[in-house]
C-alpha cells in the first residue's frame, strides 16, 4: 500500500514487549491498548478510518484480509510461556486470540473498524437482536422506558419480563415512573416511519433520573449520526442493514460511550463469552468487506432518499399529480419541522448535519393500493429489511401486524435516484389506471 506506514504496522516493537509480560487479570488493559489502537485514526474521514482502522490486526503481507474459519487456536510450544486467557500470537501480538467464542480474527478487525467510526469500543453479535439482549442483560435494568419502534426489540423485553420482571413503561413517561439504573431506549431514526426522535432532549432526561440512554441508531448509520456525541450511554446496531449493505449477513453491535469504556467494555465481552452470541467467522468477513465502502453507499443512499421523498412529498400535494392518487402522506426526517413533542425540530441537522436517514414510509389512500404497489415495481424488491444495496419496498403490514394496513416502508439502495423515481411514477400510473 501506499501512504504512512505507520497506518498499517502490524507490529510496534515496544508494545509487543509490554504485552508479553502481561498476565489474565490485565485484561482490561489489553483491551484499553486495543482500543487506542482502532481509534488513533479517528481525525481521518470515515473512509480512511473504514479502510485502515483494522491494520494493525493484519498479520499477514497480503492486502485483503485473509477468511479465518478455526474456532480454535494453538497455545504456544514454550510451557513457560503458557498463561489462562493469554495466548500472544509471534506473528502480531494484537491479532491473538483462544477460542473464537471469546475472539476471533474476522470479528475483531470488524470491531476495530466499528471502535473508530462509532467512537467507542464496540463489540459484534450474531444479530441485531442478540445485541440488543446483551446490552439489556449487562445493564439488567428494574424498568425500561421505550416508544414504538422495531417490534423485535419489544420481544425481547417481553421475554426479560418473564425472566427478571423487567417493567416497560412509556418513553415519554414522568420522570417518577424512572430510577437509577433504569434504561431509557431511544430508537433513532424510528422504525417503520423514518421520523426522527431528539437524542439530547432524552439523554436530559436520563441524567435527570440516573437511567442509563440507550440507543438503537440502525436506521442512521455513520456519517449520519453520532448518538455519543448527543449523550448515549450505549449504542447499538443491527448490523444486518448498513454495516452489511448487501442483504447477505446478520450481524448486530454495542458501542460503549468512551466514559464507560474501562467499566462497561470488558465485562460485555465475558459477558458474550457466556451468552455465546457471537458474529460468525464468515460474517466478520463479510462484514469488514462491506465497511470499507460504506460511507459512500450510505452518503448516496441518503442523498438520493432525500430527493424521492422531496418529489414524493411535492407530487402528493397536487390534485392533479398521479402520485396523489396513490400516496396521502409521506413520513420521513427531512420533512420533520417540529419534533414529536411539538417542539421546533432545529435540533435535527444538529444532530443529523452529514444528511438523513435513506428509509422512509407512506401512507396510501387505502389498503388495497398499499398491498398491490410492490408488485408493480421493477426497481425494488417486495421484502422486508433495509439497508441494503438492493432498494426494498414492504407492506409493513406483512411483518409487524401493528403496523398500519396502508403503509410501505421505503429502503432506498444504489439504483439511483431518477430510475427509482420513474420505477415508482409508472407504477402509480398503472395503479390510478386499474381504479
Ligand atoms: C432490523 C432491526 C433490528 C433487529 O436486527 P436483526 O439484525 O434483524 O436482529 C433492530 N432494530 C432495528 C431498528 C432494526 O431495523
């Protein structure tokens, strides 16, 4: 490669010989260096970081990182050197590991990646919603105040209720119904809607009653949005949609906000290591692939939602319009003047400044129009999820059964803006010709 090779030392002599003397109940510092290491890029754009935070995890002179499979991995042959949890690896002393339920090598460059975009060390799962458990059993909160959102993250409440008598109560609850320890779980941009919620306005809230702010920010993925920045105690993913980007692995993150880091990071990880809900080897793989691109997808992604919905949004106003015979109203963050508690919504480029989130929904004028348009479009698959590639359309009503019967979810993907816009202006026209 070109460029500073410092970049991409896989070894610095002086901390491979700090570590070698290091024994199991240092793990936290291990993990401190890790984290110094995947975020020392931080001052270089979201590509940079993305393409080159995981070098110092590359124990190997070939460009593209290798696919690591083993689930295990050899102790060293010196018995002097044999400690429990402790297995450096000659090749690299950062790129070490025992069992891959613990760590493994795809993985843990996927993670170095995620610890410098999402600023704050971050942990990968084998799903959104293995990830969204984790958080809630480290944290094991009396009572969690949550709004609607995405409907498995009520599941998984449902069942810690059943486990721990965990008590769910209103996201705009009083402050009263809440106490230290509690959780405060804001989803951000919201599912299905694509509307946006004010992270500072709750993270006063849970400073104001010792609650922990949790956020769910799939939908806004770097460089959109940084709940850290805005008071989140802990952020997580599903890593399914952007991270994965091409509609082919499951994956979910934690992020811990740096000022928790020495506390919260290390006892998640043990705490992984038991719930065994870890990413797959193929899926880091996968993973790491697919972040090296994707600021640029998410940046077009964006873009090129913001001007659907803006032509949707004009064309739905006008009477004579084809669009207004199909869609009554359009839901997303770039359309939001005031927030959902009737605030003015300035605190929203604020919060998104690099764009908003590339999902967004509408409403049709009846059931039938909502159930029949999918079917006359090219361009985007009928199929649930997001953040993919591909550009989606689903009848929510198909996977979340609370979800409004005339309402489609919109993910839009890399086609481009103006084939989309025709894709979906043809369909309306065959749909206002079949009345
Ligand atoms: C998809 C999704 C999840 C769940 O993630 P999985 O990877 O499917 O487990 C959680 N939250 C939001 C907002 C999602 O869109």
């Amino acid at each position: 490669m070109t460029g500073d090779a410092k970049l991409c030392s896989a070894a610095e002599p002086e901390l491979v010989q700090g570590m070698a003397h290091q024994n199991p109940s240092e793990e936290t510092d291990q993990g401190k260096e890790t984290t110094r290491l995947a975020t020392r890029l931080q001052h270089l754009s979201l590509s940079a970081q993305t393409i080159h935070a995981d070098d110092f995890l590359n124990s190997h002179q070939a460009v593209a990182p290798p696919m690591h499979v083993s689930t295990t991995f050899r102790y060293s042959d010196n018995p002097e050197e044999l400690s429990p949890w402790h297995n450096p690896n000659p090749a690299n002393v950062h790129d070490s590991h025992v069992y891959s339920r613990e760590s493994a090598p795809n993985s843990a460059r996927m993670e170095a990646i995620l610890t410098s975009i999402l600023r704050g060390p971050a942990l990968t799962y084998s799903s959104g919603l293995a990830a969204f458990h984790a958080m809630l059993v480290y944290l094991n909160p009396k009572r969690i105040a949550i709004g609607g959102g995405y409907h498995g993250c009520h599941g998984v409440i449902a069942l810690l209720a059943k486990l721990t008598g965990l008590k769910q109560v209103d996201l705009d609850c009083d402050d009263s119904e809440l106490g230290p320890g509690d959780v405060l779980h804001v989803e951000t941009p919201l599912n299905p809607f694509g509307t946006s919620r004010n992270l500072a306005f709750y993270a006063e809230k849970a400073r104001r009653v010792g609650a922990y702010l949790t956020v769910d920010a799939t939908f806004a993925p770097p460089p959109l949005q940084d709940p850290f920045a805005f008071g989140a105690d802990l952020v997580m993913h599903s890593g399914t949609k952007y991270f994965g980007g091409h509609s082919d692995m499951l994956c979910g993150v934690v992020a811990v906000a740096p000022r928790h880091a020495a506390k919260m990071s290390q006892p998640l990880k043990e705490e992984r290591l038991v719930l065994g809900s870890n990413l797959g080897n193929f899926e880091g793989w996968l993973g790491i692939r697919s972040l090296r691109t994707l600021e640029v997808r998410v940046q077009k992604q964006a873009r090129d939602a913001e001007r659907l919905v803006a032509w949707l949004a004009a064309e739905a106003g006008k009477k004579e319009s084809v669009v207004s015979k199909v869609v009554a109203e359009v839901t997303h963050s770039s359309l939001q003047t005031e927030d959902l508690e009737g605030g003015d919504a300035s605190w929203l480029r604020r919060q998104m400044p690099n764009g908003f989130n590339p999902v967004f929904a509408f409403l049709t004028h009846d059931e039938v129009q909502a159930k029949t348009l999918p079917s006359k479009l090219q361009l985007f698959h009928h199929a649930t999820s997001l953040g993919g590639v591909e550009s989606l359309i689903e009848w929510r009503h198909m996977s979340d059964s609370m979800c409004s019967t005339r309402l489609l979810r919109v993910s839009v993907g890399l086609e481009g803006w103006e084939d989309l816009k025709a894709d979906l202006e043809q369909a309306f026209e065959e749909l206002a010709k079949g009345k």
